[in-house]
C-alpha cells in the first residue's frame, strides 16, 4: 500500500493522513470549492478539487472519488467517518475497481446499516435486546397494537439510520400518531425510508459503546469501553474511557458480547458495537457503527494503540499481532467534541469567521483538529471544528486537564460547545459519575450557563478592578 486517499474532510482527514505518513504512505485529499484551502488540502501529498460546496456534489460522489483514485493511482481509499463510511455501494465500487475499502465488507454495512437486519443477524447469538418488533413498519394502527403489548414509554426508530434522526419517545398511546407520523416523515427525509420500528423505551439508560477490531484471519478483540451518555438531540458531546460505571466483570461480558456482534456479521476492521445500559446495569444491544468513530481518540490513549494504523494493516491483510491479554486500560481519557453551536441558544449551528483560533497546547492534551485562524465555517457541513481530548491517570486529573486545555482554547468570531464542555466537567452529577443520557434534559438549561457566564465575568471584573487600584498606588509611590 503506498498511496491511500482520504474521502473526507476536516480534522478527521488530518487524523488519518498522520498515521499513513507514520507509515510510509503518500496520501491524497478530496475537497469541495468551498474547502478549497482547508488544512487537510494543505496537508496532503496530492489534493484534488472534486466538486461544489453541497456535499451531495463532492464528498458524497462516490464515482468521482474513484475516477481520482483510478487516476492518481490510489491503492487504498479511507472514508473516515460520516460521508460515504458507512455506504455499501461504495465499498462494492472500490472493490471491483481493484481499489482496498479501509473498512469492513459490502455484507456487514448492509446488515448493520439496517437495525432490523442487525437484530436479525445477532439473534442467534444470545446477546441481550431491548423488547421490541423484528419488522419495520409504517402503519399506524399496527404500531397502535405493538406499542399496548410491549408497555409505553416506547421508542420509535428509523429502520435505515441513526443521528438521532427518525426518533420519537413515546410517553402515552394518545401521542402515538402524531408522533408516528413525524418520525415516518423525518425517516423518508434523511434516508430516503419511512420504515420505523417499535421498542421499549429504557428509563435512565446509559450509552456504552465498545471498539472492536477484527482481521481476516478470524481474529477479533476488543479495546474496552467508551461512555458515551453526555449527549443533545441524541448525539454525543462528551465521551471518555473507560465508563465510571463498569465493573471488570461487566466490561468482560460486554466485551465478549461486542465480540459476538463483529462474528455475526464476518466483520472485518474497526467497528463499534453501541449498547445500553439500565440502571440495574443491564445492557442491550443498540447498534454497530461499521467505521471509526469520531470519539476514537480516547480509546488510543488508554490504551496505547494507533487504531487508524491496525485498520490500515488489516486492510492490506495483516494479521492482528495482539492478543486480548496484550490490551490493557492505563490511565482515563475524556473527549469534548468542538462544535460551532451556540449552547446558549438550543445548540444551533454558529456560522461566522474564525477572527480568533488558538489551541490549548500541553502535556496530556491532544486536539485533532480542521481549522485555522480567519477560515469561515462553512454551512454546508457539519459543525465540528475539532475533538480536545484530555488524559489524566485517573478520571479527576483528565477532567482537571480538560477543564484547563478549554481555558486556554481561544474562539472569537463564532460561539462553540467550549463552554458547554466547561459546565458539564464542573456539574456535580458528572463529576461524581452519577449520570445517564438525560443529563441535559436533567441538569442543562441556556440561563443557567448565563448566569455562570456573568458571575464568571463579574469576578474577572473585581480581579482587574483591584490590580489596577494596586498598580495605581504603586505608581504614586515616591522615589
């Protein structure tokens, strides 16, 4: 493998070509006029311009990515995350243009793409799911009928996505239609598949996800756990690893239940199995992401491996020189992902230029980042600007970084979740580890981020108030 193109964007882009140039390997960036000079552009060995700003003309053409690949020949394509990472199609085109797919088979994104299937395909090994139905539906009496014998609260979900989006909570049976009908139609919107299923809604839940990777040579381990329950509209904010709630034997069960997951579906690479967890420390199978996640980082750092490495060498056959004995979890790691989103107004995107863009930098900190001072952020994608991710040896002293490494990360010219991730490492719930996926709902409100704000402001005004009445008095000192 010498040459891989990267068919993505932003930080991601960046954390991938890294590892490749580690290795040896030239890489080459696609990108949209509108990320014309992005860092990953400049990055890169090679970069290419692949179309317009709209993603469904550049990061989303699939054959136009190939057609470069093909003519910069390009042995190995990395989709990242997002984009076109999780798209069957796309790895049955690199595949018969001779071109490797870092990530797993056509098969297994088909069957985990769809939740329906992955249930289907996990049943057989005995691992724990949330009651619900096996098929997807769109009939309203029918979902009338489901959700009386399984018991309300119940969760609608989008048979052929995820984000959040298709996701109704349903809390009575005089809800059921109105909220059918929203998620059927938000479903058709972003995936183009009305279908929804039906399933008990768990109470309280936590978010567990556990990194799996697996070679072609049967070999699959596990690399532990990532919390990941801080979360607005369903998409995560905070991660860390490990969870401050598993216990070694739990993390064993939960780990050998990620195992069984990978097997079911003959995956091979970096995939994640998602479960929840009951505040009886029940867990359930979620979903599996067949890609790297966005929060992968904090796995590295516990556990000292290069996850986007193993995927390249299991990509071009390697056999996993690991054994789960070999994997160990030293030390805790927290990620805040950097969004350009207002928190004091419903975490709507912020649009706008970059007029300030300093990184934290020190031991223990590490930012995968996209931007530069003076870009503009642009509107048509997603609104992360970066991951700052913090690594203590215990879970205080990470929160204790982290709480210092957004202190010194300095924005000016769009608003950013700095804050947000600021409040959350202070709240108490989260410091004393007693927290789930309603945090925000539970614990967050804009006003009370305000008032933190102006108290915060006040202080620094007294601060200054009385350094400058002290300098004044040193001043009027006589010779």
């Amino acid at each position: 493998m010498q040459k891989i193109l990267v068919a993505n964007r932003g930080e991601i882009a960046i954390r991938v070509m890294k590892t490749a140039q580690n290795m040896g390997i030239k890489t080459v960036a696609v990108f949209s006029t509108a990320d014309r000079n992005a860092p990953h552009v400049k990055f890169a060995d090679e970069a290419v311009c692949i179309g317009e700003p709209p993603s469904n003309q550049s990061y989303l053409k699939s054959d136009k990515i190939i057609e470069v690949a093909k003519q910069l020949n390009v042995d190995a394509i990395h989709p990242g995350y997002g984009f076109l990472s999780e798209n069957a199609g796309f790895a049955e085109s690199c595949e018969a243009n001779n071109i490797i797919f870092i990530g797993p088979r056509s098969k297994a994104i088909k069957i985990m793409g769809s939740k329906l299937a992955a249930k289907e395909a996990v049943k057989a090994y005995n691992i724990p799911m949330v009651p619900g139905i096996d098929e997807a539906i769109t009939d309203v009496k029918k979902a009338n009928s489901i959700a009386k014998k399984i018991g309300f609260p119940i969760l609608i979900k989008a048979s052929a996505g995820g984000g959040g989006k298709g996701m109704r909570i349903v809390e009575k049976e005089s809800d059921l239609e109105s909220q059918m009908k929203r998620a059927i139609s938000e479903a058709t919107s972003a995936f183009g598949d009305g279908a929804v299923f039906i399933e008990k809604y768990i109470a309280s839940p936590r978010h567990i996800e556990i990194q799996v990777m697996a070679d072609s040579h049967g070999n699959i381990l596990h690399f532990f756990e990532r919390e990941c329950s801080i979360q607005r509209r369903h998409q995560k904010v905070v991660e860390e690893a490990p969870s401050s709630v598993l216990s070694s034997e739990l993390r064993t069960k939960m780990g050998a239940a990620a195992i069984k997951v990978a097997k079911s579906c003959d995956y091979l690479g970096a995939g994640t199995v998602e479960f929840l967890l009951d505040s009886n420390h029940n867990f359930y199978f979620l979903e599996m992401n067949t890609r790297l996640q966005v929060e992968h980082p904090v796995t590295e750092l516990i556990t000292g491996i290069d996850l986007v490495e193993l995927q390249i060498r299991v990509a071009r056959g390697e056999a996993l020189q690991l054994n789960q004995n070999d994997l160990k979890i030293k030390g805790h790691a927290l990620e805040l992902r950097v969004y350009a989103e207002d928190p004091l107004n419903d975490f709507l995107p912020s649009v706008g230029r970059l007029n300030t863009y300093k990184l934290p930098v020190g031991k223990d900190i590490r930012v995968d980042n996209g931007f530069e001072e003076d870009m503009d952020i642009p509107m048509y994608y997603d609104p992360m600007l970066a991951k700052l991710i913090t690594y203590g040896k215990t879970r205080e002293e990470s929160i204790q970084v982290m709480l210092k490494a957004i202190e010194n990360y300095h924005v000016e010219g769009v608003k950013t979740t700095l804050p947000f991730g600021k409040y959350v490492c202070e709240h108490e719930a989260f410091k004393s580890g007693n927290f789930d996926t309603h945090f925000v709902k539970n614990y967050y409100s804009p006003e009370v981020l305000k008032e933190e704000k102006e108290s915060e402001a006040k202080i620094a005004a007294i601060i200054a108030l009385k350094q400058y009445l002290k300098d004044q008095k040193v001043l009027r000192l006589p010779n």
